[in-house]
C-alpha cells in the first residue's frame, strides 16, 4: 500500500484472496481425480499441490488486505469527526465479530452435507466454496462504492523509514563510542544529525510499546490451539445433544462469542 495506495492494494489482494478460495474449494472435489469412482482421489498429488496453492494466495491475500481495511475505514473521517471515527470501529469491529461467528457456526454445518457425484462424501466443496462466492460479491460491492471514498496518495513506507533511522543511530552511536563525544539523553538522539525529531520521538514510543509485544508469541501460539488441538478433541467427544449435534469445528464458535 506504500506505492499502491490501499484502495488498489485492499482490491488486488482480494482478487488474489478469491482465487485462492476458489483453488482451495476445486482441490476438494475428489471426483476430479476419483477416475474408478471408488470414492478415493487418484491422484492425491494434485489436490495437495491445490490445496498448499489456494492456502498460499489466501495467506497473501489476507495477509495484505487485514493491515489496510481498518486504516482505510479511519482514512474517510476528518481531524473534527472523532466520534463518527469512533463508533465506526465499534460496528467495524462488531461486524468482524458477527462474521466470525455466523462462519464458524455454518461451515460446519455445510462441510457436514454430503454431496458428490460418484460417491456422497463430507462436502467440503460446499464449505469452501460459499466463503469463495460472498467474498466476490463483498469485492464487488465495494469496488461499486469506489467513487464514494476518500482516497489518500500513497506516502512511502513508514516501515522502512523506521527502520532506516534506527539504523542510522545505532551506526552514529557506534562511531562516537570515545569519551570526547558527550552522551545524549537516548541511543535514539543520534539520529538528529539526519532525521527529524517528530520522527525520532514517535521511534522512541514505538520501541516502549513494543516491550508490551514480548508476550504475544506465547499467548498466540495458545491461541491458535483451538483451530488445532481444541478441534481435535472435539472430534473425540460426542457432540449429540438430541435437538442438535454439534460438530467438532464449531468449537471454535466460543472465540467470537467471548
């Protein structure tokens, strides 16, 4: 989005996050290879190939689309509409959280269909697809509303920015090391002979805040265990409460709930 801007950025990465969808849905259909019509794949080759390229391009995909879609969203409100701004990302963030929960409520339900036409297997087609096919009618939808918004020029990356004047200070630092040279109030400050101090302060906080950061890895690596291991051992328990069954997917339904 540095040189593209996030419009074009959020519009492209989409397409490629469709694309991989739609792959991730063909690599499900085992009647593609299934030629004896037993039931099995043939060539489980092939749907592992598919399956690893759809999940590639959706991790692209979503990878580039996540960082601009809540910058785009705070970038169509002026410096005097902080309260519009604000109740903006509480539906914004509502709506992520009604999505999630209304997927991982349905999709199951779908993958639990069977549907084939050689054999009636768990129809993962379905489940894969129907994410695939809102997701080009949510593109559509907001490519039509294109000339609505406010659109800002692309300004560099900031990204890279930072990381060039931490760079700049540590190699300054390093090479006024001797006593003769009086020491500053902050390893930062040597970078004042090249970038300007705005910049240098917002490193400053930046660097604070990241100490906030160390804990994550470990709370992320819990996290994720309920796409893994807490779905796994729901496939060991027995799910049928009479009126409903609960499949071992939907699980994951507590995370959006809380």
């Amino acid at each position: 989005d540095s040189w593209l801007g996030k419009f074009k950025t959020i519009v492209y990465l989409s397409i490629v996050y469709t694309i991989g969808q739609v792959i991730m849905a063909i690599s499900a259909i085992h009647d593609i290879t299934d030629t004896n019509r037993d039931g099995t794949p043939d060539n489980m080759t092939f749907h592992t190939a598919m399956s690893m390229l759809g999940l590639i391009l959706i991790a692209l995909g979503t990878g580039g689309i996540k960082p601009c879609v809540a910058a785009f969203g705070g970038d169509q409100f002026e410096e005097h509409q902080e309260k519009q701004r604000s109740t903006f990302f509480s539906i914004f963030y509502l709506s992520i959280n009604a999505g999630s929960l209304l997927s991982t409520l349905i999709t199951p339900i779908l993958r639990a269909q069977e549907c084939g036409i050689y054999s009636k297997q768990s129809c993962f087609p379905l489940a894969f697809g129907v994410p695939a096919a809102l997701m080009v009618v949510a593109l559509i939808v907001f490519i039509a509303g294109h000339n609505m918004y406010i659109m800002e020029s692309p300004k560099g990356n900031i990204l890279l920015q930072v990381m060039k004047c931490i760079g700049f200070a540590i190699r300054n630092r390093f090479n006024h090391r001797s006593k003769q040279h009086p020491k500053r109030e902050h390893w930062m400050d040597w970078a004042e002979e090249k970038y300007d101090k705005l910049l240098i302060a917002q490193v400053k906080m930046v660097l604070k805040v990241l100490f906030l950061y160390i804990p994550l890895p470990m709370f992320w690596a819990l996290f994720d265990q309920q796409g893994s291991r807490w779905t796994l051992q729901a496939t060991t328990m027995d799910g049928n409460f009479g009126a409903f069954i609960i499949q071992p997917d939907q699980m994951q339904i507590v995370n959006p709930i809380l």
